[in-house]
C-alpha cells in the first residue's frame, strides 16, 4: 500500500511530506494518509467486504484523477465511484460576520474504489 500512495502522490505531480500506513490485522484491511504539500490521499479498506474507501484531495497543479487511476489499477476495481468537491467558496468574513476562507484556485477530489476481489489491501 505505501507502494501504491507514492504512486498516487508522483502520478498527480503532488508533494509528500508524511506516509503513515496501519495494516488492521483484525480484519486485514488498512487505514493510511499520505500527508501532502497539497492536501492529503487517506484510504480504508474493508478486504472481507471487497470494499476500499479513499480520499484524495488536492490544490494547486496537482492533479487528483491521476492518483484515482493508479488507485484504480492498483486495486484492480471492477467499479470506481468518484465524488468530485469543490473546496473554498465560502464568503468573506466581512460579508458574513463570521470566519470565512478567501476564494481561490480550490482543491478537489475523493473516491471510492471497489476492488475486483477481496484480497488484501495490504498486497497492493
């Protein structure tokens, strides 16, 4: 799985700055975050399901879908279901009152990938 996020994190031209992977031994899945200058790639998996659920988040000129298609292969996903979120637009703080972000170029991204067989997410 770290493999495969550093993958993820070259394929998409993003900047890593922490890779922690945990293996669930109780279930055989995992759970994992890239850290990125960007954002983040987070993944859990649930291998008796056939089930891995991930985020993939980023700004800039990083780009998210070539980390969902590498994930995608990696996998071997017979379905992937990519949700893409536009992060950012909220008013300004003058306008609202209240905190708000500046609007700018806004990070996008976060997927599910459903892999073909319930193998180990760890063998990836």
């Amino acid at each position: 799985m770290e493999r495969t996020l550093r993958k993820c994190v070259d394929a998409a031209g993003a900047t890593l700055l922490h890779l922690h992977v945990h293996a669930l031994e109780r279930t055989g899945g995992v759970t994992g975050v890239a850290v990125l200058a960007e954002s983040h790639i987070s993944i859990h998996s649930w291998p008796e399901q056939g089930y891995a659920a991930l985020d993939v988040f980023m700004s800039g000129e990083a780009d998210p879908q070539r980390a969902v298609s590498v994930l995608t292969e990696a996998f071997g996903a017979a379905r992937a279901i990519v949700k893409t979120h536009t992060r950012g637009d909220a008013p300004s703080k003058a306008a609202t009152g209240k905190a708000g972000v500046k609007a700018g170029k806004a990070p996008k991204g976060a997927s599910a990938v459903k892999p073909r067989a319930a193998r180990k997410a760890k063998a990836a």
